[in-house]
C-alpha cells in the first residue's frame, strides 16, 4: 500500500503460506536466531548512537540551571581574597596570583571548529602560549583541534563534558564529567590535565557554599581549579576596544583573563586578541600558562628537565600528563564512538529527508493520478471498444482448499458472463478435486496433476483453457456475479495484454484483517491507478487477474523463477509491449492472513519475490522500446516505494522517539501526527473512491506503526536472504495453494 | 534468483554478520565503560604510582596533599627526579617508604610530587 508504509506492494490478494512452508519455515527459524541477535545488537548500537549524539549535544542529562546569589560563609576569607589559581597541597586550601607583568590568557568553551583554529593562529603569530579550559563533548568531536592546541604548546584545562553548573550536580556526577573530558583528551591528544575551571565561574570571591565543596573535592582529587582575575567579557561583544580595555590589568600587574574561544560568535574576540597583545607586549608584559605562571611562585620552581619525563613540552604544559594504558585506548575508542555517531546521525537525517520526499510526493503524485484515473474510466462516455462478450476461460489453481473451493466454484457459477471454469488440483490430498466435481456447476472442468506448484498448475490451466481470454483467481476468492464481466471489457483494446482487478479483504473485523482492509484499499484505488496511468503495473493481483492466453503462452507461461509468479510475468507482458491495467469494478473478495505469523511470511514472500522479479527482469534497464520504457519509468518506482522507502520508513518513528526524549516532545508529536495526517487523508480518499465505510480509518494510527516497523523486518529479511543465496527449498515449494480457510468474503 | 547452491555466499555473510555484531558490542561496551569512567585512571592523584600509600600513611604537612599536587608541579626538583627514578624500578613494593622519607627531609611539598612524578613518568611507560 501506500503510505508511508510505501512499502507495501500494492496488495494482491489472499494467499496464504501452505502448511508445508510453514514447517520449512519453522525449520529456518532455528537458522534465523542469529539474525534475530544481530538485529537487536545493531538496534543496541543504534541507541547507542543516538544517547550519545543526544549527550553530546547536552540533549541528555542537559541541566541549564546556573546558581547566583547563594551566600558565600563556608568559604575560607583567604580564598575569597586569593589569587586566581586555587590549589590544596596537604590539604591546605592555597591561592596563587599570576607574577607581576605577566599574562595567562585562558580561553574557555573550546574547542570550535571555526574560532578555535583562529585563535591558535593568532598565537602561533606572536608566539604566545594560552590555557585553554575545554568541554569534553567539544573535545570529543573536534578532538583534531585539540591535537593540535596542544602539540603548538598550549596548555589545556577541563571545563567539564557537558558545561554544567557542578554546583547542582552530584559526586558522581562531577566526577563522572571530569573523566569523561579526561578520556576525550586522552583519545584526542594522548594527554590527561590537572587544571580545572568550573563552568559559569569568574573570580574567586565568587565562589559560594555550594561551588565550594566541588573545588575541595578536586582539589583533594589533586586538581588545580583556575578561576580569573580579569574578565575581557567578551562574550557580550561589547566591540574590540572595550574587549582589550578590559583584559588590560591595573598597575602592571599579573593577569588571568578570560577570552571564549566558543559558544556563540566569536569575530570580535578574535580582532581584539592581536591588539591586545601587542599593547600588552608594548607595555613589558610577558606570556604564560597556568602552569607557567605557578612554577615562577614555586620556591625551587625554574622549569627544568623533568617535564620531559611527563612527557610534554617544558613547564608551560607540567598539568599535562601522558595517556597511557587503559585510559589511552579507552579514549581513543570514545574518540572513534564519537567520530561514528556524528556521522551516523546526519545520515540517518538524510534517510529520514528520502523517506519524506518519498512518502509525500508519492502521495501527491497518487492523489491526483487517482484522480485523473477515477475520472477517466467513470467518465459517462468511456468504453474500451466494443462490449467484450464472448466466453473466457477461469483458472483456479486449487491445492487442499476443501474448505473454500466451494464457495469459489458456486460464485462462479452466478457469473453474468459466460465462463467455463478449469479447476487445476494440484495434488491436493484432502479431496478438494472430489468436491469440486461433486457440487455438480455447469461448465466446470477438473483438472488433477502431481503436486508441482502454483505457476505449473496456471500453466496447466492455461494450456487447458479453450478462449482466448483467461481469468486467473486464488482457490480461496469469491468472485461477484459480474466481476468476470467487469473484469474482461478492457480487452476490447486490443493493445491490453492484462487485466488487474480490485481485491478486497473480507475477513476486516479482526484487527489484523482491518490493517490489511486498510492496506489494501488504499493499495488498489491509489497505487494501482498510478501505475495504471504510467503505464508500468509491478503486479497483477494473484486473487483476480485477466490474460490474454496468447501473451502468456508468448511470454513463457507463468514461472518458478521467483517466488512472485504474478510479479514475474507482469512485468514480463510489460516488456513484450502490452499494456496491463486496473479496473477497479471487478472486485474479488479474499481472505487475508488472520495471524501476524501468516502475513509476516506472506509478506515476506512478497517483498522477496518482488526483488528476485525485479532483479530477473534488470536486462530491462537498458533495453528499448517498451521493455525499457518499463525498466527505466517502472523499475524505480518499484525499488524506490517497495524497497528504498521501507527500509527507511521506520526512521520517522525512530527520530519522533528522539525528539520526544531529547527535544520537545509536543513539537515530536506533531511533526509525527502531521504525517499521520497526510496519511489519513490520502486514505480517505482512497475509501471515498471505493465507497468504503471510514470508519476502520480509526485504526490507521496503529496500522501505520505497525506496518512499518514490520515491512522494514520483511525487507531487511528479504535483503539477507537474498544475499545469502539460500532458500532454495521454498523455490520448490512454492505457495501451492491453502492451508483451511473457512469461507472468507462475503 | 539469489540462489547460491556453493553456501560460500551464506559463509561469508554469516562471518560479516558476527563482525558486525562484534563491532556493536564492543561499540556499546566502549560507551559504557567511558560513561562511567570504569578502565580509567584519569584523575591527578591516582596518576602517582605510590598516591594512595601517601595519602593515608603520611598525613604530615607535607605528605598526604602533596601528592596530588605534584602532577602540577613535576617540574619543580630536578635533583631529585634523577635519584628516585633509578629506585622506582628497582621495586615498586619497597621504594614507596624510601622514596617518601627522603621527600618529607626536604623542603616540605616539593621533594615529594617530583618523585612520584618522574616514577610515574617511568611505570606508565
């Protein structure tokens, strides 16, 4: 059907697996665990990928709270009076200043990918070194940048993964945030870092009662927490020469200033930083690091030979320590998880754009050739030519189908249309041969042969019919009293080869048969009188189906090739140059699968089939004349809605339930209720056409979510096995026929 | 179609499929691990080999907080960077007390950080 479930093959009409598949597939199963595994580990890492672009992005565990105001007595008076590098050597809470004419330049929020590169340019040019204080998540993403900030001999700080105020957080929390930025800059710079700046800090009188504990906690952890003394503030963008006249330091003296490298425009930032420190050389000033400007406090401190042994350059970067081990590898597989979900996720962006493109403009596309369909053939002058009214011959294939046969047979009988029937039994074993004589109908022809399958016994029928017009139908569809008259008159044009009809699901008051009522409904009034109009029909409809006998037999006859006969030499009258059409009074009535299982196997017959048609009929592709016009206006539509757009489809929901939990869970819902809206009005329409009663359009919802998640199943399913080569068993088998069905239809 | 009698087609995609599923174990395992920060020991003080043998043994002034520090500032002794690295190797067990009197001697916080530190420089090669 249609709808975002594009997928769905237009319906064919009620068949249903034989008993004998159904064991063959109870045996595969076993074979199929595996897959099972595997499509719920890939789901697995597919959450996976999502949690974390969702974490990344402060999606996830995101707390935007900033505490201001809170009282500040739990603070030691020396701290709060202090320098800006807060230290706890033997406990003891310390504060070191920045010496006299020296500047440490920190830059906080880095890295990003635009100002970060030009902030590292700017102090290549003046061979200055800066402390940048980095988020994790930014590391994680741009861990190239962070390479090189440190191998141009920067120093680098944590500025917590996620940029939360840790004042609110938890122990484990914060202690969580540090490593994990501690990880993102082992796998980005093979590095760890003792230096801190908590998030939404600034000078160390304002450090309050709830800040405070986590500054002790680190600091006992042996963190150095690095505040500021001189804010350039610009952030607000307040224009370069206020930027520089801030960051500017009274009386000579040592600075820790802050600039942003990040989190929002940066331009002005990055004009004020060369002037800045030029007039700051110009008045004497030299440049450190954190670490630079600690060490020249230090008693003994002359930066010397053992920062060698932590392996980086000089005592301008001594927080850095070298990654080893566990933590080395474990960073750069974060590194890599990272690196795969911010690709992951724009391509999954893209698959969900395809499926939208897809799913409405195949819904435009189908409105109005529906439309344009509808009004043509109901037009008050239409004809196809001359009334046809010469006999045709039925062919119904019948393999243990006792329950049904005679249902079929007598509503054939009622036929305003001369018929002979050709009953093809096909070796059942529970007497439906018997019983179809039995019953006594004029013109019924019993015909038996050895169990070979479904295409063998039309074949046989076909060879068996006397006229030239051969109606085909499922042993377990009950046909109209003019549905054969209905179904024959396109023949009147001699350039039609074949005939679909309208099938219609009579078994809807469950809600499996409702979904398929649906489904098929909208299947045969939209798409079928699409393709009628584009003249590329994938499928004529196994239930209800006409022939012209020559173009069969022309054709090859019906094939084992595929498990999709009806598909297969569809698409093989296409290419012979015949024009196949839908004619939607002729309506059958069909059971449909009345279990998950049985349409789960049904469908996956289908959509396999489909592909093996499809890939049998690719020499069309190139061909000319009607065979290419077929493989080149067909054949993609057929892929694009019965293959491209099912595996896809499920991205709608995926992404709803991501922007449900990470995003806005009214706006998710919305934009999943407006293709739902679509849907359903394109299914209004479709119910409109034929006259249907809307109100199983109340299951659609339901309908929608199931059918895609399953047809997405199906087609990857299909897609394996098909990779595989294996199934061989099921080609021999074939659908031959019916399980038991009790009367369906009506 | 699709049939391939030889199974060679089913035997390499059977082995693609355990790669993949493979890979996404290992890629939640990864997620998870780094999430919690288990695997990892990241933080300054549990970078010097001897931290936790110093933080609760030597609680004088200068011992127990000094360690952590040192990360910070391995770069303040080199004399004494050159004498404990000989000794770090020569038994990670026993070096601990020798390598903390000499440091707690010394002018308080500074002998200590640069000792672990320059040992830690050599255990984590």
């Amino acid at each position: 059907m249609t709808t975002p479930t594009p997928s769905s093959p237009p319906a064919r009409g009620g068949r249903r697996a034989p008993s004998r598949i159904e064991r063959a597939a109870g045996r595969a199963a076993a074979l199929q665990r595996p897959r099972v595994l595997l499509a719920l580990l890939l789901l697995l890492a597919l959450t996976c990928v999502m949690l974390l672009d969702g974490y990344l992005r402060a999606e996830v565990g995101g707390d935007q709270r900033v505490r201001t105001g809170a009282g500040a007595s739990d603070v030691p008076d020396e701290v709060l009076d202090g320098g800006p590098i807060l230290t706890f050597p033997g406990g003891q809470a310390t504060t070191l200043s920045v010496p006299d004419k020296t500047i440490a330049l920190t830059f906080d929020d880095g890295p990003d990918p635009t100002w970060t590169p030009q902030v590292l340019e700017i102090l290549e040019e003046y061979d200055v070194p800066g402390t940048f204080f980095l988020v994790g998540s930014m590391v994680s993403r741009y861990p190239d940048i962070v390479r090189e900030l440190v191998e141009q001999g920067n120093e680098v700080g944590i500025h917590t993964f996620t940029h939360v105020d840790l004042s609110y957080q938890s122990d484990a929390r914060v202690t969580r945030e540090i490593e994990q930025t501690q990880l993102a800059l082992a796998g980005a710079a093979g590095i760890t870092t003792t230096l801190f700046r908590a998030p939404y800090s600034s000078e160390t009188d304002a450090i309050d009662n709830y800040s405070w504990p986590v500054y002790e906690k680190l600091g006992e952890e042996g963190y150095t927490s690095v505040f500021i003394d001189t804010d350039s503030d610009d952030w607000q963008q307040p224009g370069v020469s206020k930027i520089v006249e801030w960051a500017t330091p009274e009386d000579g003296e040592g600075a820790s200033v802050l600039f942003h490298d990040a989190g929002g425009e940066r331009a002005q930032t990055i004009e004020a930083l060369p002037e800045y420190i030029e007039k700051m050389k110009a008045k004497g000033y030299t440049f450190t690091t954190i670490s630079g400007a600690m060490a020249e406090q230090q008693p003994t401190g002359r930066p010397a030979a053992p920062a060698e042994a932590s392996g980086t350059h000089g005592g301008l970067q001594a927080a850095h320590h070298q990654a080893t081990g566990t933590t080395l590898y474990e960073g750069k597989a974060l590194i890599a998880a990272v690196a795969v979900a911010e690709w992951t996720v724009p391509a999954l962006s893209v698959g969900l754009m395809v499926v939208g493109v897809a799913v409405m403009g195949r819904f435009g596309m189908m409105v109005i050739l529906a439309r344009r369909h509808y009004g043509q053939r109901n037009r008050r002058r239409f004809g196809w030519g001359p009334p046809v009214t010469g006999p045709v011959s039925v062919v119904v294939p019948a393999y243990n189908e006792k329950e049904c046969i005679a249902n079929t047979l007598q509503s054939l009988a009622r036929s305003t249309h001369p018929i002979e029937i050709i009953v093809v039994d096909d070796g059942s074993t529970d007497g439906t041969a018997e019983i179809a004589e039995s019953l006594g109908l004029p013109g019924v022809r019993v015909i038996r042969q050895a169990n070979a399958g479904k295409p063998a016994a039309l074949n046989n029928g076909v060879r068996n019919a006397r006229y030239d017009i051969v109606v085909m139908m499922d042993g377990d569809t009950v046909f109209e009293p003019d549905t054969v008259r209905h179904l024959v008159q396109p023949f009147a044009d001699p350039s039609v080869g074949a005939v679909a009809g309208n099938a219609k699901v009579g078994n809807r008051r469950t809600l499996i048969g409702a979904w398929q009522h649906i489904e098929y409904v909208m299947g045969f009034n939209l798409d079928r009188r699409m393709y009628d109009l584009l003249r590329c029909m994938p499928t004529i409809p196994g239930a209800i189906g006409a022939f012209r006998r020559q173009a069969v037999l022309e054709a090859g006859g019906m094939s084992d090739d595929t498990l999709a006969e009806d598909t297969d030499i569809t698409i093989a009258l296409h290419r012979a140059g015949w024009r196949v059409v839908y004619q939607e009074h002729a309506r059958a009535w069909t059971e449909a699968p009345g279990s998950l299982k049985q349409l789960w196997s049904q469908r996956y017959r289908w959509s396999y089939g489909t592909m093996q048609a499809l890939w049998k009929h690719r020499g069309s592709l190139r061909d000319k004349g009607p065979s290419g016009r077929f493989g080149r206006v067909g054949m993609p539509l057929v892929v694009l809605f019965q293959v491209v757009t099912p595996v896809f489809a499920p991205l709608i929901d995926v992404f709803t339930v991501y922007s449900m939990i990470f995003v806005d869970v009214r706006s998710a819902l919305l934009a999943w209720s407006a293709v739902l809206g679509v849907q359903l009005l394109c299914a209004a329409y479709a119910f409109r056409l034929d006259r249907e009663k809307y109100r199983y359009l109340l299951m659609m919802p339901l309908q929608q979510l199931a059918y895609r998640q399953m047809m997405y199943l199906v087609l990857i399913h299909s897609c394996v096995t098909a990779l595989t080569g294996g199934r061989l068993r099921w080609q021999k088998l074939k659908r031959t026929g019916e399980v038991g069905t009790p009367t369906g239809a009506g | 179609m699709f049939v391939d009698t030889s199974g060679r087609r089913a035997r390499l995609l059977r082995r693609v499929g355990l790669l993949v599923g493979a890979v996404c174990v290992g890629y939640a395992a990864v997620l998870g691990l780094a999430f919690m920060g288990i695997g990892t020991s990241v933080s300054p003080s549990s970078l010097l080999p001897f931290g936790g043998g110093q933080n609760g043994g030597g609680p004088g002034p200068g011992g127990g907080g000094a360690g952590p520090q040192g990360g910070v500032m391995p770069t303040g002794t080199p004399p004494s960077g050159a004498p404990t690295a000989p000794t770090a190797p020569s038994g990670a067990t026993t070096a601990p007390s020798s390598a903390a009197t000499p440091s707690a001697a010394t002018p308080g916080a500074v002998a200590t950080p640069s000792a672990a530190a320059t040992s830690s420089g050599a255990a984590t090669d």
